[in-house]
C-alpha cells in the first residue's frame, strides 16, 4: 500500500479502505481485508489575528484615540484562531512593543 495523493488532516482525518484479495482458480475464491488509517495533524498551518477597530483608521494601522480616553476603554477586537489540532492549534498572545501602555 502506496500513497498516491496528498493528505491533508484538516480535510479528512481518516480514512477506511477495503482490499479484495482473490486466486485465479476455477471457483474463485475472494477475502477482504479493511484497514482503518487515521492522519496525524503536522503543524502546517499559521495562527490568524482578526483585528477589527472600533474607532475609524487614519489608515491600515494607524488609530485615533482622544488624550483623555479613560483606561479599559475598548480599541479594538482581535480574534485568534489556526487550523491545526491539538497542541498545534494552542495559541498564545502578547504584546510585542507599547506593553506599557496597552492591554489584551
């Protein structure tokens, strides 16, 4: 048994394949086999942040806040996600630069 085609976890996980075997005398007999093979998820997919601003954009990444915006106050909404399974598809966030005055 070969692979012919490419797997691809987050489409099928699994797959339950029959083999005929059968001889090649007069009264042919035949035996089946069924072989279940489950995919393994490989880490082939990058995690994916959705930002969605709540104040308008001076452009793609440039937001306009009011000095005096009280503290808690929501900027934006971002959702993360990744297709993987498992330990694969955990995800964890943090603030790379402005921590000091930013909060997720």
């Amino acid at each position: 048994i070969t692979l012919v085609n490419p797997l691809d976890y987050e489409s099928e996980q699994s797959y339950r394949l029959t083999v005929q075997v059968r001889d090649r005398g007069e009264n042919s007999l035949a035996c089946f086999v069924t072989i279940d093979i489950s995919i393994v998820d490989e880490n082939d997919n990058c995690p994916q942040a959705f930002i969605t601003f709540v104040n308008p954009l001076i452009n793609n990444s440039i937001i306009s806040i009011i000095e005096n915006t009280p503290i808690g106050d929501i900027l934006a909404h971002i959702s993360i996600s990744d297709r993987d399974s498992g330990l694969n598809g955990e995800l964890s966030y943090r603030i790379e630069q402005g921590e000091d005055l930013i909060g997720i």
